[in-house]
C-alpha cells in the first residue's frame, strides 16, 4: 500500500515534531517489514530509526510509543 496523505496538527510545536517524527518512522518501519526483498540491514536500519523516534516522543511526552 502506498497512499500518501497529510494533515496538519496544531499546538505544542516540539510535540508535533515528535508526534510526526514516530508516525512516520514506525509507517517506514512497517513498509519495510512488508517489503519481501528488504535485507536484514534494511529492517535492522527501520528499527533503530524507529526507536529514536520513539525515545524522543517518550522525552517530549513521557508516554511510551505503543508501536
């Protein structure tokens, strides 16, 4: 599935950052774990991407990601 949309999310400009930044890299994360020729470095690469993403969420937030 590849669709593509945006929306626009208002108030704390540091929370939507983070808010957008997780979105984003979890939706990589699972693209790539669909993706049947992805290489292990691939994945390995959308996890840790993933996981920064996640802990600067957490640190803006202090709620873990749930995905």
């Amino acid at each position: 599935m590849n669709e593509e949309k945006t929306f626009k999310i208002s108030g704390n400009r540091r929370l939507a950052e983070a808010s957008g930044l997780v979105l984003s890299k979890s939706k990589k994360l699972y693209d790539t774990l669909c993706n049947e020729n992805a290489t292990v470095e691939e994945i390995k690469n959308a996890i840790l991407e993933k996981k920064k993403a996640a802990h600067q969420f957490y640190r803006e937030t202090e709620i873990q990601w749930p995905f």
